[in-house]
C-alpha cells in the first residue's frame, strides 16, 4: 500500500476485553525477535486467544514452525484487569502458501516442498495465495501468468487436501475471482479468507457469495478508507455480520490510532523482510492492537462490541474449518 497520512488520535484504554482471534499476522517476522514473548503476553492481555502465522516464502516455512513452537509453551498470565472467567489459552497456528507479490522468489521446487510439508505436517490452511499487480514489474505477462500457475497449483493443494485458503488479492480481483469460479475449490464447504480485502462494493459481495469471509485490518480504523468502509458495509447489509473476520497482519497495517509517525505504511518491496526492519519498532503493528479493528468495526456497523466479537468468533472458526469454544462470558 502507498503511504497514508492518518489524522491524529489520541489512543484510549480499552474499555472492556473480548475474546478475540487474530486470523493473520507474520508475527515471526525478524522485527519481533527482541521483545515477542512481551507482545505475546501484551496481546493476551488483550483478549487475543488464537493468533495464525502466515506464510508468504518459502525460505521462511520453518522460521515459522519454530515461532509457533515458541508461542505455543509460553505461560500466560493474566492481569487483573482481565475477567478471568474468559481465560482460555493462547495458540498459534500456520497457514503455509507462496505469496503472488514474491513470485520472482518462487520456484517449482518450492511447489512441491509445499505439498510435501503440507503432507508431512497439516497446516491449518494454505495461504497466502494469489494475484498481485500492484505494481507495473508485477502486470508484466511472464510474471503474471507465472503468478496464475502458481495461485491454481495452491489452490489444487487445498483441493486435496482440504484445506482453508488465505486470499491475497491486490489490483486484480476481476481476474481472481474468475480463476475461482473455474476452479474446484468451493470455499462454501472448505472456508476461506479474502485476506485484508481492499476491493469495492462489487468485489466484496463477489467474494462472499463465492463462500469467502473478507478479512478486515486496521485500514478500517482510518475514517478516510471510504471506498474500503463501503465495501464492508454493503457486503453485511446484503449479508450480514457472518461474512467478516478481523485481522492485524502484523507488522503492516496499523490502526491510525495505534500510530505513532505518520509513514507506518510501507511501500511493497521484494524483500519483505528488510522492509520490515526497516519499519522503526515502536510504529509496527502487533496482536495486542486487534482490539481497535473490533472497536472501529463495531462503530462502523452500529453492532455492539460484545455480541460483534462473539460472532467474529464463530466467523473466525467457520473460515478456518476448526472448533474452537468462545470463552466463557
């Protein structure tokens, strides 16, 4: 995404926690690595419950099984400003897939280490996968087709194995959307995410019809995404809360009042990872911020908090094809 210059807010203290579950972050990203458990137990606090790793390449798959390793034995405790009747413990999850932006990165052997490793050891889902022309280098036809080949191939792997898929659909929703319409995955019976969906009206009740939940990020906090807040709207009022999940992607996508400078977004480079260390720590996006996501939404959609994060909970479950129980209230 381009640069956005938020207006300025002033962060208050939530008001009330509730359950929450991030449904994608690159929480294993090297701009974690000094202070992660702090902010796992930061997100904790905040009522986050279930986190997922992403994957975007494949150099990175094992950095990511060796992170949720990590989150998955930290102990967690919970501060007194916490109901402790709605503790429940923290879990990380991996969703392996090559991402259309890195394609250059990619390679065949990649494709087939990734149905190995899928075989070998079920992710939750597969993702994130799919099209990707933000930039001009990206709508080259080499490139593109290469992008087209790899997003059908991941999709066959979800086939197979019945398996979720994250969507990453950029600038190209009108050509994702008909490879998904000719393809066998049904996202009615497998789930699926329109990860940090950025389309139009259009586009957002094309997805959901097709059985997609949209994935909504902090760019919902910022009153100035109208194209974005429409889009949400529109595609609940045709149908209903039940078609959304939330999600930081951590470390991108900020809420504006989680920000500090006025650059916290970053311009997409090829090499995520740099980029990302680049970003100064204290402006990054991490799971202790999903709050403000649920807060924003809640007051977008005049839904109450309470019942709007018990329902993106079940939303969260559905798209990912898992069971896990809401918190007691």
């Amino acid at each position: 995404m381009a640069p956005i210059a938020p207006p300025k807010m002033i962060k208050q203290p939530l008001p009330t926690i509730y359950p929450l579950i991030d449904t994608h972050t690159h929480f294993d990203a090297p701009i974690f690595d000094d202070d992660r458990e702090i902010l796992t137990q930061q997100a904790h606090n905040q009522g986050v419950r279930h986190l997922v790793l992403v994957g975007y390449l494949y150099q990175h798959f094992e950095r990511m099984y060796e992170t949720e390793r990590l989150l998955n034995t930290l102990s967690l405790p919970t501060t007194a400003n916490v109901d402790r009747q709605k503790v429940s413990n923290f879990s990380s999850h991996i969703a392996v897939g090559l991402h259309p932006f890195y394609i250059k990165q990619h390679t065949d052997d990649h494709l087939t280490a990734m149905a190995k490793r899928i075989t070998d050891k079920r992710p939750l889902a597969i993702g994130e996968i799919g099209l990707d022309t933000f930039t001009e280098a990206m709508k080259a036809p080499d490139i593109f087709a290469k992008q087209v080949r790899f997003f059908k191939a991941q999709l066959d792997m979800a086939v197979t194995h019945q398996l979720p898929v994250m969507l990453h659909i950029r600038k190209a929703h009108a050509e994702a959307l008909a490879i998904l319409k000719a393809h066998d995955y049904d996202a009615h019976k497998l789930g699926g995410i329109a990860h940090s969906f950025s389309g139009g009206t259009q586009e957002a009740k094309a997805f959901v019809k097709l059985g997609f939940k949209l994935g909504v990020t902090g760019q919902i906090t910022n009153p100035n995404a109208k194209k974005l807040r429409r889009a949400i709207q529109a595609a609940v009022d045709s149908y209903g809360v039940e078609c959304l999940v939330i999600e930081t992607d951590c470390p991108d996508m900020t809420p504006i009042m989680c920000q500090i400078s006025d650059h916290d977004s970053l311009v997409p480079t090829q090499n995520s990872d740099s980029a990302r260390r680049s970003t100064a720590v204290h402006n990054r996006n991490v799971p202790a911020n999903l709050p403000w996501v649920l807060l924003s939404l809640s007051e977008l959609l005049n839904v109450p908090p309470a019942s709007l994060a018990k329902q993106l909970w079940h939303n969260s479950c559905s798209a990912l094809q898992t069971k896990w129980d809401y918190p007691l209230s």
